[in-house]
C-alpha cells in the first residue's frame, strides 16, 4: 500500500466533509442564524477532532485495534462490528442522498435503484485498487473544486434579489435555536463523521504533524461551509432554503457568472464526485473494520456482499425523501451519531489515561 502524505491527506478529508454536507444549509432550523450554529459547532469540532487524533497516536493503531485494547477481546469486537454496521449504514445514507439528487434534478425519469446500483459499482471499482487511489484522486480534484467555489462565490451577485439583510436581525429569536442547531446536529454531520479516518491514519507516511494539518482541515470545513450557508441564505432567503430539498443545487440553478448560463451541470459533477469519494471512504472503513474483528488477510472478496447491503439500505432505508431526512435529523443525529462519535471514543480517551495503552506496531 502506497503511503500518504499530509496534503493528499487534507484533501481527501475536505472533499469528504463536503461531501453530503454542502448539499444543504445545516442548522436551518436557527433561521437565518444558521452560520452562526456552523461557527459555533465548528469551534466544538476542534477538540472533537483532536481528540480522534490523540486516540490514534496513542495506540498507534486503527479503530477496531484500539477497541479490543481498551475494552477486551470479547466486547472489543462487539463494539467493532457495531462500528462496521455503522459505516455501512451512513454509507448508504449518502448513498440514497446522491439517489435523490439525480432522480430530483438530472434523471427524473430514472429510478432510485439504477442511479444507486450506478454509484456503487463506481465506489466497489475504487475500493479494488488502493485506498490511496482514493485519496490521491480527491487531492487532485480538490483545486477544480475550489476554482467552482470561487465562481459561485462571483456567481451569486448576479442573482436578482440577493441581499445581505436576509440574514437580518441577528439572533431575532435568541441564543438558544443557535444551539441547539449546533448540538449535536453540526457537530456530529459533518464532524464527527470523521471518526471514519481512524480506519485510514496507520496509512499516513508520517504522523508528527496530523495533529496540526487536522485542525487546518476542521478550519478551512468551517469556512468553506460557512461561506456557503452565507450565500444560499443572502440568494434564496430562509424560506426558500428550508423548503428546498437540495438548497445548493437551487442556488446554482439560477447564478450566472458573466454570459455563462446553467452552470449546474459543472456543479453536479462537483457534488457526484464528493459523494462518491464520501461514500467510498465509509465502505473502505467497513470493509478493513469487518477484515480486522475476523482478522482476515485480504478483504477484497467482501466488496459484493458489502456493496450489496448498502444498495439494500440505501433504498428501504425510508420510504420518501422527506422521511430520509427526517430519520437522519431526529434519529440518526441523537441515537446513532452521538453515541459512537462521542461517547464511546471520550470513554476510551479517559481509559487511555487510567490504563497506559501499548502502541501497536
């Protein structure tokens, strides 16, 4: 396995929690606060973040290897494989996402079940090769991605009724709706979804300064995504965004940039290619999650039965679009994210104190 650098490293990671994320305004229900629930949880997320980072360094190993050292063999395991079926659950979360994407704004005619079986024989041909094949792809789309960020960013000042005083007045309903948008809702999605890189950091070159270029990537999320909530907010109003499916992709729909028109295509590209790097990334960590609790050599011939189970997911996982979203807010968010996002690496982090772990080499 080809090692990777710090850089390809940050770039995966970005285009990872961009992702689903850029697709909608997260925290919307704060209003035309929503940026300030995104500084607010991105803030939070640096010592979440960092605290994924010291859990690795200190056990030197990835996140099933930590589980068995700091809960046993037995209920390490358990916990593991609770973490596998986790990773293939979000992974057919995002899936079901992008299927809804497509089958709303480019393939109207098309059902949900061939754009999902389209996507996964796409992320099943990435995880054949190295995972840093992933990563290196990501770091080499990552500038395309930026010059489209700055060309919306010009775009929306074409868009006829944009105006920064839809963000107007600042906390109208108080500090509390701010809040409780950041936590656990930001926090958890984006953030604590990458929880999933403890199954990729052993494969890092060198790991002296992970802590640092992590911070920086938390950072350039929070901006990136901030700068991004701003936008949609002054284009659409708060209205308009709560009532879209995918606020993004309506704002792209009616920005121009120069006589450049219907620029969404380029745009769908972007959002297609983040999702599938995205979900790739959470099928690799089930894959090598699900290869270490039965300590396998090889986990490659686990791809079909894996990617079977996320196309299954992705399309029963709920029956509507609106109910997708609505587990993932209420449910997933509080019952799911929280608990192994959170609590069970903060559990291990105070037994790494209590007990000195023994790195692994």
């Amino acid at each position: 396995m080809k090692k990777i650098t710090y850089t390809e490293l940050f770039s995966a990671m970005l285009v990872f929690e961009l992702g689903s994320a850029i697709l909608f305004v997260l925290g919307i229900s704060a209003k035309q606060d929503a940026w300030l629930s995104m500084i607010i949880a991105t803030i939070a997320a640096f010592p979440l973040v960092y605290m994924y980072v010291t859990l690795f360094k200190k056990y030197n190993a990835n996140l099933p290897q930590i589980l068995e050292a700091a809960f046993g063999k037995i209920l390490g395991k358990a916990l593991s494989a609770i973490y596998a079926i986790y990773f293939l659950y979000i992974a057919a979360r995002v899936t079901r996402d992008f299927d809804e994407l497509n089958v709303s704004t480019i393939y109207r005619q098309a059902p949900i079940s061939a754009i999902s079986i389209a996507i996964l024989i796409v992320v099943l041909y990435y995880i054949m090769f190295d995972i840093s094949v992933t990563i290196k792809s990501a770091h080499m789309l990552l500038p395309a991605f930026v010059f489209l960020a700055v060309i919306q960013f010009l775009g929306i000042f074409t868009i006829n009724g944009i105006s920064i005083k839809k963000l107007l007045p600042v906390l109208e309903n108080g500090f509390l709706p701010v809040i409780k948008a950041a936590f656990p809702q930001i926090l958890t999605f984006p953030y604590g979804e990458l929880i999933t890189f403890m199954m990729i950091f052993p494969e890092i070159h060198l790991k002296k300064d992970l802590n640092k270029y992590c911070m920086a990537l938390v950072a350039a999320t929070g901006l990136w995504l901030t700068i991004n909530t701003v936008e949609i907010l002054a284009a659409l109003g708060v209205a308009e965004t709560a009532r879209a499916n995918f606020p993004f992709y309506q704002l792209v729909l009616v920005m121009k940039f120069g006589s450049f028109r219907n620029l969404d295509p380029f745009y769908a590209v972007e959002i297609v290619i983040c999702g599938v790097i995205k979900i790739t990334i959470f099928a690799y960590a089930a894959l090598r999650t699900l290869q270490s609790i039965f300590n396998l050599k090889e986990y490659k011939f686990l791809l079909l039965p894996v990617g079977t189970i996320i196309y299954a997911l992705s399309i029963i996982i709920a029956d509507s679009y609106p109910l997708h979203i609505l587990i993932g807010l209420k449910l997933t968010t509080v019952y799911i994210h929280v608990p192994l996002q959170i609590i069970i690496p903060l559990i291990v982090l105070i037994l790494s104190f209590i007990k000195k772990p023994q790195k692994q080499q």
